[in-house]
C-alpha cells in the first residue's frame, strides 16, 4: 500500500485525477486503486498478484522508500500512462502489504462453547468492503441468538445448553450468509486483476444497476 498522507496543494493534481470516488486500473496480475480517506488525505494501493513471499523476496529495499517506488515502477509499470506513475510515485508514505483470505465455502463442526467470528471465520480480500460489515452482523446476530436463548436458561439454569444453542442458532445462517460475500469477493478480484477488467467491471456495474431499477418499479398496478 503507498499512502499520500495528505493532499496538500503540490497533490492538487491526484486530486483532481482521483475525482470524487476511486481511481481505479485493472490489468492482467496488477491493478492500482486511489481514493481519497476520511483523514483529508489519498491513499494510492499498488497490487500485484505474486507468490506468498514475494514481498520479502522481491529484492526491493523496502526502507528506502524512493528507491522502492522507483523499482516498482520500472519494474510492473513501466508501460503505464504518465499520470498513474505520478500517483504512485506521490505518496509519503509505502507500507508493503501481504493479502491473505479464507476458502470461500469454509465451514467446520459446531464445538460445544466456541465460535470463530469476523476474520477468524470468513477472511477475505478487502476489494468489496464486505470483512468489516459482516464482522459486525456475526457479533449483532450471535448476541441476538444468546438473547433469545435467555427464557430457556431462567426455566433450565442450564449456562451451557443456552450458550451452544444459541452458537448453533447463529452458525448455520453466517455461513450461508458468508458465502455470498466471498463469492462476490472472489469475483471482483479476479475482475480486477485481468485484461479486460475495466469493461468486465463496467458491465457487472450495468447489472447490477439494471437489478436495483427492477427492485425499484412498482409493479402493483399490473396485479388484478
């Protein structure tokens, strides 16, 4: 990852480059993704899809961060437009990064008292968004289950049967749930790192607008 900390007024330009959303270049095993942060600032994520350790074996010194970005560049972007350069070369900051993720159908047999929730269950790469959200509805549903579990624990005092009830009650529907995020996840990556990912991108984004319009219509009118 190759942060700009701030967009001070020699950065004007990335700003006006990023626009309002994402910039975003997708390319056969690289891709590149600015935007702007909650901190006022641009963060520039420079991916590259290679071997475990890659980051330690790449030959590339890390802590001279100049010479880094220079190597990256005339080594994985040499071809690329001027400007995409310049977005990787304007950061104040490079912290190399490696990506790890989950089998997207993973599962494993209920254990009496114990459950795994957020990363632990369903780690995945962060293109879509979807680690933290559903990090927070495994711990919202899995206190939801130990609620509703409570009427059963006053009649029975059982502390146990209630807790591995309530695991169980939570387990099955996070990991249908799960699925479908990762599935998604899977798909925007493989999008993201391939040739024509710009226009398998902006076809999926026609999609799923043309979805939400036939969500949106109201059909009650057809109905006798």
């Amino acid at each position: 990852m190759l942060k700009a900390k701030k967009a001070r007024s020699d950065k004007s330009w990335l700003s006006n480059f990023i626009g309002t959303g994402t910039m975003v270049m997708p390319d056969k095993d690289r891709a590149i993704f600015s935007q702007h942060d909650e901190e006022g600032g641009i963060r520039t994520y420079v991916g590259l899809r290679r071997p475990e350790e890659w980051v330690e074996g790449s030959g590339i010194e890390w802590e001279d961060e100049e010479l880094a970005r220079r190597v990256l560049i005339n080594r994985y972007f040499s071809d690329c437009h001027g400007d995409i350069k310049r977005a990787i070369e304007s950061s104040d900051e490079l912290i190399p990064i490696s990506l790890y993720r989950l089998p997207k159908r993973m599962k494993w047999t209920h254990r009496p008292g114990v459950t795994l929730l957020g990363d632990a269950a369903h780690l995945m790469n962060p293109l879509t968004g979807g680690g933290v959200t559903l990090a927070i509805c495994d711990a919202f549903e899995l206190a939801e289950a130990l609620v509703k579990k409570t009427e059963a624990f006053r009649a029975t005092g059982d502390l146990s049967k209630m807790i591995n009830g309530a695991i169980k009650a939570h387990e099955g529907p996070m990991f249908e749930r799960v699925k479908l995020e990762m599935e998604k996840s899977e798909r925007d990556l493989n999008t993201f790192f391939s040739w024509d990912g710009a226009d398998r991108a902006k076809n999926q984004l026609e999609i799923d607008q043309m979805i939400k319009d036939l969500g949106d219509l109201d059909f009650s009118g057809l109905v006798d």
